[in-house]
C-alpha cells in the first residue's frame, strides 16, 4: 500500500519560514519524481517544485523561485520543501505527489497559513 504522509505545515509571519516533508512508502522512492503542489482557497492546484529521481533535477515555479528549495533523501525516502521568506499569498494547502511511468499518488496535504 502507498502511502505519502506530508508534515511540517502551520502558522507562520509573513518572512517566516517552514519546512515540509513527505514521507512515503509503499513505492521504490528513487525511480519517482516527488513535487509540491499547493491550493489556495477559491484557486486551482498549482504545482510549486518537483525533483526528479534519476539526477534529482528540479524546477520551480516563478512565484517561488528563489524562495523555496525542494530537495529529497531517497535512503529515507523523503521530500522536503524548505520554504523562507514566506508571504500571505503562500498560504494553502500544500500536497506531496509522486509520479512515475503512469503511477502517481497523493498526500493528504498540510495547511500553511501566513498571516500576521
């Protein structure tokens, strides 16, 4: 059974910074692409970074580019979202997806709220 079990969310000031992590099981880690994805209230889901399992390459989306670092450790099969300078248009709900081939899963997601 597959499972991705994401932690780390919360309250934060604006400037502020958080670390998400997602724990996964259940998949061989290392062949899978591991991203972020947020969504806003009233908003789609957009996908915020993602790091690829052979070279563990990685992109960015514009807004947080520069902010946000996506890294992974595939011995303990976790990825990471390290996340600084943290504004209120951050704020939502963050999920961890998987994909490889033609499989992908999902998390179950972590609020982050950046608000004053």
């Amino acid at each position: 059974q597959v499972q991705l079990v994401e932690s780390g969310g919360g309250l934060v000031q604006p400037g502020g910074s958080l670390r998400l992590s997602c724990a996964a099981s259940g998949i061989t880690f290392s062949n899978y692409a591991m991203s972020w994805y947020r969504q806003a209230p009233g908003k789609e889901r957009e996908l915020v970074a993602v790091t690829r399992g052979a070279g563990g390459s990685t992109n960015y989306a514009y807004s947080v580019k520069g902010r946000f670092t996506i890294s992974r450790d595939n011995a303990k099969k976790t990825a990471y979202l390290e996340m600084n300078s943290l504004n209120p248009e951050d704020t939502a709900v963050y999920y961890c997806n998987a994909r490889w081939v033609l499989s992908a899963y999902w998390g179950q997601g972590t609020q982050v709220t950046v608000s004053s």
